[in-house]
C-alpha cells in the first residue's frame, strides 16, 4: 500500500435528501421584529452537541456582535437525528435559517436546489488553508467554507495506558495485543456508540483510508466499474472492522455516543475511533482526561498506518432574496475566517482550525494530529465520493451486517452490488 495517499473519503454521517425549489424566502428571523430600528436579525442553525463548540459559538458572536452591532444573530441548537429533516422542513415552509453547515455531499444537493449563495468573493477565504478550501467548491463555485480539519483516527485515555503499561500501537498485530492487555484487565478496549449509526461509519472511515487507497474507489462503485464481491480491498476491511467488534463491549450497538465518551473520559474504556470533536466531547465528560489521538493501524505494515485528515462540514449561507439578511450572513461567515474565531476554535472547541497561523500546541490532542507529516497523512478534500443515495444505503447494509460476527461478507456485498445496481439503473 502507498505510504501517501491524497483523497477524499466519507464525509459526515447525516445527509440530507435532494431538495427541490430554489432559494428565495427571506430566511432567519424578520427584520425589526422585537429588534431596533435598522437591525439585521439573522439565523445560524446548528446541531454541534459538544459543549466546547457551542462556547466557541458562543464567544465567536460575542466579538461579531461588537464589530456588527446592527446585526443580531439567533442560534438555534437542533439535535443531531433530526438535523437534517428540519433543515429541509424550514426551507419549505419559507423559515430557512440564514447560516447553517452541510457536509460535502450535501453540498452537491443543495447547491443543485438553489439553496446556497456564492461565497467565492469572500475575502477571508484566503486566511485559510487552501489546500482545504476546495472541500466546499462545486464547479469552482465556493458554496461553503471549511473551518476545521478532522483528523480521523484512536482517541485514547493515555492514564489508562500508562497504567498497563500499553505504547501506542503501529500496526494491526499490536493493536490486538493492546485489546487483549486491556479485556484480560477488565478494561473494555473501544467504547462503540453504535446505537448511533453515524458511530460506526466513523470507526470504519478512522482505518479504510488506508485499506481503499485508490481515489476513484468510491466513483467506480457508483458507476459500476467495479463491484464489491470481486474487491478484496473491500473484503479485507469489512472483515476488520468486524473483528473488532468484540472489543467494544457487551453492547455495542445499544450503546450510544454519550455513553461512548463518557467511558473514555472515566476510564472504563481505553480507546474510541472517531473524529476530532471526540476531544472536546471527552473533555466535556472529565476536563482532567489525559486525551490523546493516534492514527488507526489497519496492516501489519507500519508504514501504512497513517493519519486521515479531511475537512468537517463547511458553513453555507441561504441564498435569501433579503439582500440585508444576505449580506450580513456573509460578513458573519467572513469574520469566522479570522484569527480571532481560529484562535476561540482551538481554545474553546479543542478542534483544529484551517484559519493559517493558529498555533495548537496548546493543546495535546491536537498537537497529536498535527504531528503527522504529509507523508503519514491521508488528506481528503477535493476528490468526488459517494452521494448521498449511495452513501445511505452503504451504511445501513454495514450497519446490517456487522450485528452479526463474524461478518457475512459474500452476503454484505450481494446485498450492496445490487442495491448500487438499482441506484444505478
């Protein structure tokens, strides 16, 4: 396998469906309602649960609210499973918020509807890492802008290492003797979620990118090039991760991602795979959790196991027909791109911001992620990959299948050749 690897991989686990009907109600609240006289009041909608990023938000406005003091922003906090019905619900029903975030599959849907305004005449566009940026571009159209880079891998309780004396594991093999130390010791190795969906699909996305590897792996199944039965590439990662299941506790899959975290943070499980707001959720759970991040070994080579890092969901702005709720939306967006709201990222939110010049070595975790070179990093931020019909039915059949161990593969893969034969057809 390639010791570098540049692609793109899944991106977040809620998608929304193919909206219909173009961008043209005035979104977010109505100007001067309970407002002063010549008050922008506009809405940002969001589903981030973790509290560090909710005082990131929090802080973030703040300082907006002190350039802007004619624009009045409201945020409104939706749970995660019901995200993206809501946002599409709003949008009908003419209440659309004016800044909310899309993974880059939806952006593709959205942006198709008519529902997102062009951003590419932003001016803090280029305070970002522009190797990121493309994340949120269709057709070279800027319909979103990326703040942050996740990096997908082990998040770990290096008490609960230190204490048995575990190193950090570098290959498949040693990550096994690493479970089994952690099992015969009473200590559940990974804690799942798994009773979330999207739980699992970042515990598999944390490896694949390694086991993939090729870019055009996810536009050939869409087109049928290549089939899952024949791809022993595929084979060998379904199986893996199906391995892994008996190191995730009793309950796996009635477990969910509070609970997850939780265990981590107090020590009754070492490990969880997931992406980097798992730092701020753990910390939530017990500030004094010595959280570290390693990257997820998936070969008994070494020098495959790299750090898989790609852009979160990029925040869009509605493509409102209220050119004073358009344009402050835009200004909100742009001052996110600053070093004020990189620095309040880092600090607040405990996740890695792409705004350049924000220093994370304050805090570990971080420094962790960043501590993989382009060379032992697997970065995805411009490469086409499933769509959101795809994408759905993939993770549901995998979901389907790894409740039973070990894994059916030749049934797990039947299933999804024809289901993506039918999309297709």
């Amino acid at each position: 396998m390639k010791k570098r690897i540049l692609a793109v991989f899944m991106a977040a686990a809620m998608t929304v469906g193919l909206i219909a009907g173009c961008g043209n109600n005035s979104g977010g609240s109505s100007d001067g309602d309970g407002g002063d006289a010549g008050t922008v009041e506009i809405t940002w909608m969001h589903h981030f649960q973790e509290e560090g990023i909710q005082k990131w938000i929090t802080d973030v406005l703040a300082e907006f609210e002190k350039q802007e003091p004619d624009i009045k922003v409201t945020v409104d906090l939706i749970p995660q499973d019901s995200f993206a019905q809501t946002l599409k619900t709003r949008i009908a029903s003419d209440d659309a918020p004016m800044i909310f975030d899309l993974s880059q599959t939806d952006i593709i849907e959205y942006s198709e509807a008519g529902h997102l305004a062009d951003l590419t005449d932003l001016e803090g566009l280029a305070n970002l890492d522009q190797t990121m940026i493309p994340a949120g571009q269709i057709d070279g159209v800027q319909y979103s802008v990326p703040l942050d880079m996740n990096g997908y891998g082990i998040f770990y309780n290096k008490d609960v290492f230190d204490e048995y004396g575990l190193e950090v594991p570098t290959t498949r093999s040693e990550l096994i003797e690493v479970c089994e130390t952690l099992q015969e010791n009473g200590i559940q190795p990974f804690a799942g979620g798994f009773a979330e969906q999207w739980c699992l699909q970042a515990f598999y996305d944390a490896f694949a990118c390694q086991t993939l590897g090729d870019k055009n792996w996810w536009t050939d199944k869409m087109s049928l090039a290549s089939d899952f039965a024949s791809d022993e590439q595929f084979r060998y990662t379904v199986e893996y991760l199906s391995s892994l299941i008996q190191y995730c506790g009793d309950d796996p899959f009635g477990e969910d991602w509070d609970t997850a975290q939780g265990k981590v943070a107090n020590g009754e499980a070492a490990m969880i795979a997931n992406g980097a707001w798992a730092i701020d959720g753990i910390l939530a759970k017990n500030p004094d959790c010595n959280v570290r991040v390693c990257a997820f070994p998936a070969t008994d080579n070494a020098e495959d196991t790299v750090m898989q890092k790609r852009p979160g969901n990029g925040f869009v702005v509605y493509n409102s027909d209220d050119e004073a709720k358009l344009e402050a939306a835009k200004k909100l967006i742009d001052f996110m791109t600053s070093q004020t709201s990189g620095d309040l990222f880092v600090k607040d939110a405990s996740k890695m911001s792409i705004v350049n010049g924000v220093d994370v070595s304050s805090s570990e975790p971080l420094s962790d992620i960043a501590s993989y070179d382009n060379d032992h990093s697997w970065v995805s931020a411009d490469v086409t990959m499933f769509s959101t019909e795809y994408l759905s039915i993939f993770y549901e059949t995998l979901a389907r299948y790894m409740l039973d161990t070990p894994v059916d593969t030749d049934g797990l893969c039947q299933s999804l050749d024809q289901d993506f034969a039918a999309i297709g057809g």
